[in-house]
C-alpha cells in the first residue's frame, strides 16, 4: 500500500494541470492513465483553439484569461521540456456575424463588460483579411441530402468580428506533457498503463484507490479527470444521486483538408467560426485547414460509450468537406479523409462541472464539452484552490469559492460550474460553450 495526499485520474491537460498545481499547494500527488503516456486521451485530438467568445460572461471571462497563459507558456511550466514546449500561434480569431448569434451584439456587450478587445469588419474588410473567404450566406447549415446543400440563400454574411487575442496551439499532446514535466519537477508521481477499477469509501470519505485490480493506494483526496470516461468514474465512487448536471461522451469527427495553393493559409490565415456554414477553421501544418462542426440542429448526435466507439470517418468527414468549400474558394476536397476522430465529455448545458461532491475527498474536473482545453492551465490552479480549501473545512455548496483571474481583473464564482446548478439557460448549447 503506498500513501498519497491526492490522486489524480487522467493524465490529460486538464489531469496534467490539475496534478501540477496540486503538488505547488503541497500536496503529495499521484496521477495516473490507462494510456501510455500523458495527453493520449481526449486531449490528443483536440484542435486546441484558444479563443475569449463564449455565451456568458463567466465563460468569457475565463476564456479570456487562459490566453495570457499561453502566451507566458515557458513561464507557466517554469522549464524546458526536452521534447520542446508547445507554440501558441495567436494568429486571432474571426467570428461570422448572424441572425442565430445576434449578429453578435451579447458576444461584443460580454467583451465590453470583460474589457477584452475585438475589432468589427465590414463584408469587405473580411475579404481584404482573408481573400479566400467569399462570404456567400448558407444559413441555415443543411445535411447534404438536402436539396439545396451547397447552394447560397442569395443573401451575404454582413461582417465579422476580429478578436485579436486568440489563436491555436499546434501540438495539444505535446501540450499536456510539457505539463507532465513541470508537474514531475514540483513532485508529482506518474502511472501510465495504470486503470483505476476500484474507489473506496468509508463513512462518506474517499480513503482509497484501486489501480489495475490489484494495488491499492491511500489517499483522502481523489480527482476525476477522466474526460470522455467520467461518468463511469462518477459511477464508481456512487455520487451522482446529487448531480443535476451529468456528463456523456459525444463522438465527433474533424476534417484536414489542403488549403487552396494560392493562399498561404498556414501562415496568413486565422481561427474562423462561421455558424452560417455551421463549422469552424483554423490553419494546420502543411498549409492544410481543419475543418470542425459547430454542432449545427440538423446533425445528429452519435453519443457513445467511450470504449467501444468507431474510429473511423463516416460520411460526415465529406459533409465537413463541404461545408469548408462553401465558405473557401477554390478548396479542392482530397479523395483520403484525414484528420480525427475524438470525443468530447459533454454535460447539458455545455459547461464543465469543476466541484467537489458529496462525498468527502471526492472532486471532479470534467463535461469539458469540446471546449475546455483553453482553460487548462486555469482549470489547475481552480481546482487546486478549490480542493485546498474544502479540505480545510469551507461547504463549496453553500458558500462557493471564487477564483481571482489575475490578468484581467475579474473575480470568478465558482458556483458558476457546480454538478448543482440548474442547466444555465444562457448557454449556447454547442462546442461553442
Ligand atoms: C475533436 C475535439 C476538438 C476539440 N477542440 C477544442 C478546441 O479547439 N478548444 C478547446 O478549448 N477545447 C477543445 N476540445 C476540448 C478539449 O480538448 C478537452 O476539453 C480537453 O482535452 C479535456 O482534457 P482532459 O484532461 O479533461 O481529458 P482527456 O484528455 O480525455 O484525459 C482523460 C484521461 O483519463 C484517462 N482515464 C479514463 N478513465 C480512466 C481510468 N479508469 N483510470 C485511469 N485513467 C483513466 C484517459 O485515458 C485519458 O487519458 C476539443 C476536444 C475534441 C475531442
């Protein structure tokens, strides 16, 4: 039997940050994954991209923070990992401006009230910024069965919205095991190819995890990090009698495809959500763009058990494809699908839950919904603040802890994530969060 102060399931960017700041307030920390290294879950086939617009502005908020971590990425970690630290690009990001997002005047109010900058573009000024966007209104996104797939409404986007912080880190594996080394060098312990089966409980406290049906392991603090396999982790430590919100694994496909070859997209281009069209862009090495879904009404949703899900492309790759020409010119759709297959841990309103429960010593970090990766850093040190203080006696539930955003000056409650609230009507209800 060996003793921890705190375990830690998942070695993803959120269980890698979580673990990290753990050990810097003290704790005696394990982390543990079943795969064979860190960020080989979830995270791995994240598109990674850092942007400030949610639907609310707690989201926004703390959205926005994330990429001053970023951006300080080497002093976050506080060293170099041999394998080099990740690059965040922050080319900006450009959000279309429609009737479904309000031609984004709560976006630009919640930016206002969060002093986040952003630039508004004409139809025209797009056009010079990005020449190989034509701006061709499709809304609303259809299936590709439909008979006017692929055909304009006749009418044309009205402009855009430039956010100039903001952009895409270009290797998220990477990313969580630059975190595994800064976590290592401030004490944290690893265990790869290492499955929890087994949590045990006594008298209402976390006293003990099971590893690989064989090894047990002390501890009076256990985090659930797990992404798309938290519900079964929830499941197994019995606390979800109290749960309003739950979590579910959601598959979901994202397509690269070649940028045209007279643009250098790679370099020139920027992050582009573009509801009209129902996806979202962003540059990819190999001047290639990467193409995801918006989560559109009239695509089904294929939730899953997330270990026994297809891994390969469906017909949804091609309608990813398509949806990209409408919006680039000249996009030529190659005949080989390339790009991922993932999922996302998805709760009801597309917010994470980041709380304790009723079980004492129990926490959880997840329902990241597609668009949590962002926030991972932050997501560390909440945590952290947050299990710190509950271990020494504060109720979360009836007194929630908030949570200084030091770079722009906002104080965030954290009851605003509780596996409590009421399903936050202010949400998108999508990836966008
Ligand atoms: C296709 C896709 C695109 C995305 N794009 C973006 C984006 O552009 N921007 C953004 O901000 N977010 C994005 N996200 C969301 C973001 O990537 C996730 O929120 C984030 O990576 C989740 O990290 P995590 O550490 O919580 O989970 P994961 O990376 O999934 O890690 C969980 C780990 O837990 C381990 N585990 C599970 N069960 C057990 C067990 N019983 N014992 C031991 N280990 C266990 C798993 O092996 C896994 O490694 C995207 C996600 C996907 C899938």
């Amino acid at each position: 039997m060996s003793n921890y102060d705190a375990v830690v399931i998942g070695a993803g960017i959120i269980g890698t940050s979580t673990a990290y700041q753990l050990a810097m307030s003290g704790y005696k920390t394990l982390c543990v994954d079943k795969l064979p290294a860190a960020g080989y879950g979830s995270t791995s086939g994240s598109c990674a991209i850092i942007r400030p617009y949610y639907s609310t502005v707690e989201g926004s908020a703390l959205a926005y923070e994330s990429h001053f971590y970023w951006k300080n990425w080497d002093q976050y970690l506080g060293l170099e990992d041999e394998k080099g630290n990740v690059i965040y690009h922050d080319c900006g990001c450009l959000v279309m401006k429609t009737e479904e997002n309000g031609h984004l005047k709560p976006t630009i109010k919640i930016m206002d009230e969060i002093g986040c900058p952003y630039e508004e573009l004409t139809t025209d000024q797009v056009q010079e910024r990005l020449p190989l966007i034509n701006m061709k209104s499709y809304t609303p996104a259809k299936p590709p069965e439909h008979p006017d797939f692929g055909t304009s409404n006749g009418s044309t986007v009205t402009g855009a919205v430039f956010f100039p912080h903001g952009g895409y880190v270009s290797d998220p594996q990477l990313s969580a095991h630059n975190v595994q080394c800064a976590a290592e060098a401030a004490g944290v312990e690893f265990r790869f190819n290492t499955a929890v089966t087994d949590i045990q409980i006594t008298s209402n406290q976390i006293t003990a995890v099971i590893l690989n049906a064989e090894q047990i392991i002390s501890t009076s603090v256990l985090v659930n990090v797990a992404g798309p396999h938290s519900s079964i982790i929830n499941e197994m430590a019995g606390v979800t009698a109290d749960m309003k919100i739950s979590t579910r694994a959601l598959r979901h496909e994202v397509a690269h495809v070649p940028a045209p070859k007279a643009y250098d997209f790679e370099h020139d281009g920027c992050v582009v959500s573009d509801n009209d069209i129902g996806a979202y862009l962003r540059p990819e090495i190999g001047n290639h763009i990467l193409v995801g879904s918006e989560d559109p009404d009239c695509d089904n949703k294929e939730w899953v058990d997330p270990d026994d899900f297809d891994r390969n492309f469906s017909s949804h790759w091609n309608t990813l494809a398509m949806r990209a020409a409408q919006r680039v010119t000249d996009m030529e759709i190659p005949g080989q699908a390339k790009g991922v297959v993932e999922l996302y841990d998805v709760t009801e309103d597309w917010i994470p839950i980041y709380d304790k429960s009723f079980v004492k010593g129990f926490y959880m970090a997840c329902g990241t919904s597609g668009n949590q990766y962002k926030n991972a850093p932050i997501a560390g040190e909440m945590m952290a603040k947050l299990i710190s203080e509950c271990e020494n006696g504060r109720d979360h539930d009836s007194n929630p802890v908030h949570f200084r955003l030091k770079h722009i000056g906002f104080d965030l409650n954290l009851g605003f994530f509780s596996r409590n609230r009421e399903i936050n009507p202010d949400s998108s209800f999508s990836v966008l969060g």
